[in-house]
C-alpha cells in the first residue's frame, strides 16, 4: 500500500509491504506445528506491481542469510551470549568467528557421515593433537 514519509515519520518511506509467512516446525518439541505471521516492511519504493516481486525477493534473501550464517554464529558459536564489548575486539571476534565457520563448512562437506559432522565433532576432531588437523583442513584445497 502507498504511504507518505509523515505519516509514519519516515523521510523516505513510500510504501508499505505486509507479508505473511507460514512456518512448519520439522524439529525440536514444536515437531508438526504451524505457525502464521504477518511483517509489515517500510520500503523506500514507490507502490507499483512491478516492485512487488523484487521487493518479496529481497524479504526472502535476507532471512535465507538470517536463517544460515547468523543462525550458525547465533547458536553454534554462542555469538549473542558474547560480553565483549570494545569495538575493536568485537570486529576480530566476528572475522575469526566467520572463518570458523567456512573452515567448518569445508570440513564438513568433506565428511562421509553427515550425523558425526556437528561443530561439536568438527572442534573435538580441530581440539586433538594440538590443533595439528586445523592446521591441516586450512591448508587443504576443495576438490
């Protein structure tokens, strides 16, 4: 729907978008339910059925890095329960945090079992003998 930049104190805002999502649980203790939401979005564009398709494709792209990566640092990496709070030390945890991640990533795509691929597994296996397989996995190239 249109909207104008004062009325919702907004200097740039021309429309409004609302999306309704359904979600299905397939784990955890929500197991099979269904979950309806409804987001309204302030955009920047002005209403016309020719940005509706680009604007639903960006929603979808930002909550497709939402759920992988920052899903990944979030709970895996335990990145939200971080107390660190000078700036500087903040950037570098988030660079080493990252590579971490994609080191992991190859190391597990590598992996016959997928069910003994977990980060968990991934840091034993990099913990043993001295850190000597991390060494070895960044060193490695992909096939």
């Amino acid at each position: 729907m249109p909207a104008d930049a004062e009325g919702l104190c907004c200097t740039a805002a021309r429309s409004v978008v609302e999306v309704t999502r359904e979600v299905e649980h397939l784990r955890g203790k929500d197991k099979g339910k269904h979950t309806r939401e409804t987001v309204l979005y302030v955009s920047s564009l002005e209403m016309v059925p020719q940005h509706a398709t680009g604007l639903l494709d960006t929603v979808r792209d930002y909550w497709s890095i939402e759920g992988c990566l920052h899903q990944c640092l979030d709970v895996t990496a335990r990145e939200d329960a971080s107390r660190v709070r000078n700036p500087n030390a903040i950037l570098v945890l988030g660079i080493v945090r990252r590579s971490v991640m994609g080191i992991y990533f190859h190391w597990q795509r590598q992996r016959s079992n997928r069910r003994q691929s977990t980060f968990k597994d991934f840091h034993d296996q990099m913990d043993a003998f001295n850190h000597r397989k991390a060494f070895a996995t960044i060193r490695s190239r992909a096939p």
